[in-house]
C-alpha cells in the first residue's frame, strides 16, 4: 500500500477534491501527520469517520524501522531497514546553527566515482519521497529535537531519482508541514546537466552542491566516469545559466586527494575554471576507507591549496569534519548492512 508520507500537499489536495471532499482537508492531515505526528489514523479527531476509514483503505502512515544508532560526539548514525529488506543509512550532525541531517536517495549508486566508498554498491532502486520522508521523521524522533537543515549527500545521486527527490523537497519545506525553509535545503548532484536544467524551474530557494573535485576534463573523467557524458566544458555554461535563472547558492565541493588533484597548478586551474562564477568552494579533506588506495592530502597542502584560491579571490571554506569514528563521514556511508554493523 502507499505510504501517505509520500504525498505532496497538492497531491492530497487532489485526493481529498476526486473523493468529493474539500480541499482544506489537506491541510487537516497535514497538520495531523506533520505537527502532531499521528502513529494512527484514528487518532485524528477532526474529520468524519467515513473520511478516517478512506485514509486507512489508501494509506499506511508507516515509517522506517530504525536497525541502528551509532553516536559520537555531534554526529549519530542511522541504519534502516526498508520493506523489500533493504538497508540504508542516514547520519544527522549538530552544528551550532542547528541539526542538520544527510539524507540517503538511493539504494547504492550508480555514478561510479573512483573515490566514492558509497558507489561500491551498484544501485539497487531509487527511494521513495515516503522513505526520505522517513529517515527525517525517524531521526527526529529519535532525538527528540527539530531537524532544520536537510542535505540530500547520503548515498545515492539524487538526480538519477530526480522525481521522488523533487516531492520529498516539497513535503518537507511544505508550510503545513515540517517547514524546512528552502534555503536550508542542499541538494548535492555529481552534475547530470539535464536535471540541472531542470531543477532552475523550481519555485524553491534550495542550495545545489556540484561535486567537482578535478579543474579540467582530463582529471575529472579520471575520478568521476559521469564526466564523460557530461564533461566540465559542458557543465560550467549550464551552472552560469542556472544561477542567472535562479536567485540561489552554489557550492562546488571539492574533495583533496593525495598527489591527485591537490597541486598548485590544480589550484590555479580551479579558479580559473570557477572564475565569474557566483559559487563557492568547500574544500573537503577526504575521508580514507578500508577498500580503496586514496589519500588525505596532508594539511600542509589543503592549507596551501586554500590560501591560492583566496589570493585569486575565489570564496572558500574547508570543510568541518564530522563523524570519522563511526565511519558517518562523507562518502562512507553503505546501504549493505554486513559491512556496516
Ligand atoms: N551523488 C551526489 C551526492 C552524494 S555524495 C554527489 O555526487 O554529489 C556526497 C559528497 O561526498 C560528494 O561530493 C562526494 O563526491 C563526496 N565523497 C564521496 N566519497 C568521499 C570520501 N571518501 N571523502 C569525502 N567526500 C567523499
């Protein structure tokens, strides 16, 4: 049956109006589902019991069963258990802002990035809005705090799910619900142009993340296979049409590995690459795994890496890390539950 989690208010609307009911009782459910969290339909007390017992014939109002919680300090780990048994992970993050949580869109990935310990796993299927809705929902529960920052950086690619990432999008910024301001939504693709085209549409304030991690196609097709089917030549007018179109934040993140990527002549590459761009860089130190041969760069050399940048005048952070202990950081996330307990 569906899970009504995966219902965007519209989609309600639509539901409540070809049932012969009233609009507004969208936002009756909302309310219920959204504010007061309902564990049952019965629990409302506002509509009619004939419209209560159409609720149960349409709907289930299941969430994720929650396997696992691994916690350290400022990061929590979360491992579900979907229907088909199958298991993801999401990893929520205190930051002095607020919590923040890392959202997983796919059942493995299929990208393929070299680096990526998450792409190890081919793609097994995309989520659905209903089960994004539910890592948010049972995180939240779990920690008895609201979650104001959602980013869409778990495994997966979120624009090779690009439907059900777009209504989770909806359900969760939707003002009748969990009212996560757009802005404090990030969407991190490894930059499939035609959903970029697409995603400009949007009439939402959201952030977009672009995985870069090299300066020119040569490198990049190395590292990211994504690029040869959407090379950086391509890429970078389709950003600088994106932002015209969009009032919205880009970031370019940046991983640094070992004698890869982390040279002065890259540096220099990157922003001439990025120059006239309105972006910024998040330098992100990489997190080694266990099966793959790359290396941090040492510190010396993120820092040499940034100080170029900012002397070209390019914006740029390095990344705060979180979660190493408990294999929550970036790119370490695995949706197969063996290699995870
Ligand atoms: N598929 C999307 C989102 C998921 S990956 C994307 O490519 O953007 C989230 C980010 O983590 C990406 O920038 C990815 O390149 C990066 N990442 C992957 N493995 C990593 C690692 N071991 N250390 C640090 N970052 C990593």
């Amino acid at each position: 049956m569906q899970s009504i989690y995966g219902l965007t208010y519209k989609d309600l609307e639509d539901y409540f109006v070809t049932k012969g009911y009233k609009k507004y009782r969208a936002t009756q459910v909302y309310e219920w589902l959204y504010r007061k969290k309902i564990k049952s339909f019965d629990e409302i007390t506002n509509l009619k019991k004939e419209v209560i017992e159409e609720l149960k014939k349409d709907f289930e109002l299941s969430t994720l069963k929650l396997i696992k919680v691994e916690k350290d300090v400022d990061v929590q780990k979360y491992l579900f258990e979907l229907n088909d048994k199958e298991h993801i992970e999401a990893v929520l993050m205190r930051h002095d802002y607020g919590n923040s949580i890392c959202i997983s869109t796919q059942v493995g990935c299929n990208m393929g990035c070299r680096f990526c310990e998450s792409g190890r796993r081919k793609k097994v299927r995309n989520l659905l809005a209903s089960e994004m809705v539910g890592e948010l929902f049972t995180v939240e529960e779990d920690l008895g705090e609201r979650i104001s920052h959602v980013v869409l950086m778990g495994i997966g690619e979120p624009f090779d799910n690009y439907d059900e990432v777009v209504s989770f999008i909806e359900i969760i910024n939707n003002d009748m619900g969990l009212a996560i301001g757009s802005r404090h939504i990030s969407v991190s693709t490894c930059g499939i142009i035609p959903k970029i085209k697409e995603f400009a549409h949007l009439p939402y304030q959201v952030n977009l993340a672009i995985s870069l991690h090299a300066p020119n196609d040569k490198l990049r097709s190395e590292l990211m296979p994504i690029n040869k089917v959407y090379p950086l030549k391509e890429l970078m007018p389709v950003l600088k049409d994106y932002l015209k179109k969009t009032n919205r934040r880009l970031t370019f993140e940046y991983i640094l590995l070992d004698g890869v990527n982390d040279t002065e002549e890259c540096a220099k590459e990157l922003a001439q690459l990025i120059r006239g761009i309105n972006g910024y860089v998040n330098l992100i130190p990489y997190n080694e795994t266990e099966y793959l041969n790359w290396h941090r760069s040492k510190s010396s050399q993120i820092n040499k890496f940034y100080d170029i940048l900012k002397k070209e005048k390019i914006s740029v952070t390095v990344r705060r890390e979180f979660g190493t202990n408990i294999s929550a950081a970036c790119g370490q996330l695995r949706s197969k539950k063996e290699e995870t307990l």
